[in-house]
C-alpha cells in the first residue's frame, strides 16, 4: 500500500500546479480582453453601418444607388448591386417613419411641412400631414415635437446610447 502522506503530497502538488494554471490563463485572458471587446464594439458598429446603408437604399432605389456606386471608392454599392437579396433591395419601400428619421438624422430638427415636402419628392405619394403626424404618433420613442412660433418641429429624441432607434429589423 501506499504511503497516505505521499499521496496527500501528490494531491497537494496538483492542487497548487491548478491554481498556478488559472493564474496563467487569467494573464492570457486579461492581456486578450481588450482587443477582444475592441473587435466586438467594432463587429456592432459595423452591423449598425450596414443597416443604416441598406435602410437609405431602400430610400434611393436600385437606379440611383447604382449612379452613386460609380462613385463609391470602398465597393460596398457594388457589393450590394451584386447581391440584391443580401441587401434587402427588393424593391420595398422603406417605412415612412424610418425615412423620416433618416430625414431628420441628416437635417436635424424640421418643420413637418419640410418633411413632408421632401418625401413627396421622392415618390412617397398621397403624403399629408396628417400622415406624418400620424407616424410621429405612433412612434413616440423615436420622435418629439415641439411648437415654435405656430408651427410643429420634429426632432429625434435621444437616449443614453445615442439616437433612439426602436426598430426591429
């Protein structure tokens, strides 16, 4: 048989050789951490490009979008005019209320007079107040309005992350 004290001393070595692994594996997952979340902010902020280039796709349509790609240094137009199911480029209008945050992510705080005249140009047709008003309504977290000098303003509102976006696609 053998001796109970050795066998504890083994066991002892081993515990002390496991504890000296985790401290090792630690070092390794501290010293790859950073680069790690680096890559994961990276990976959602690159997710959240794309969408936003599909959404105003969809607001141009395939014609203009390919006139613009000739101009588009990074390939990514033509990427999408090669794959148009990738793109989600099936010829379905965007929301009106998504385009009017497009709209406004660009123009900032509008009269709904402007809105609606913007989109009108672009083929959103039948557009009347009322409907912009009514989008506005139906999405409170992403719109605020307020009056200046009788007339309605349109504003995004925001949040702790940065500008709501309340969409689910």
């Amino acid at each position: 048989m053998k001796p109970i004290h050795e066998t504890d001393a083994k066991i002892r070595q081993v515990l002390l050789s496991e504890c000296e692994e985790v401290v090792a594996e630690r070092e390794i997952q501290e010293e790859l951490a950073r680069p790690h979340l680096r890559y994961v902010d990276s990976k959602k902020r690159s997710k959240e490009h794309w969408k936003r280039i599909l959404y105003i796709v969809r607001l141009f349509g395939g014609e203009r979008v390919a006139k613009i790609g000739k101009s588009d240094q990074t390939g990514i137009l033509r990427e999408i005019a090669e794959n148009p199911t990738q793109s989600g480029d099936g010829g379905v209008r965007l929301p009106l209320w998504k385009a009017m945050r497009e709209y406004l992510l660009v123009e900032g705080e509008s009269r709904v007079a402007d809105i609606a005249a913007y989109w009108e140009s672009k083929d959103y047709k039948n557009l009347s107040r009322q409907i912009i008003e009514s989008a506005i309504k139906r999405h409170r977290e992403t719109f605020s309005v307020r009056t200046r000098k009788r007339e309605r303003v349109v504003f995004l509102k925001t949040t702790e992350e940065g500008l709501s976006s309340s969409d689910d696609d």
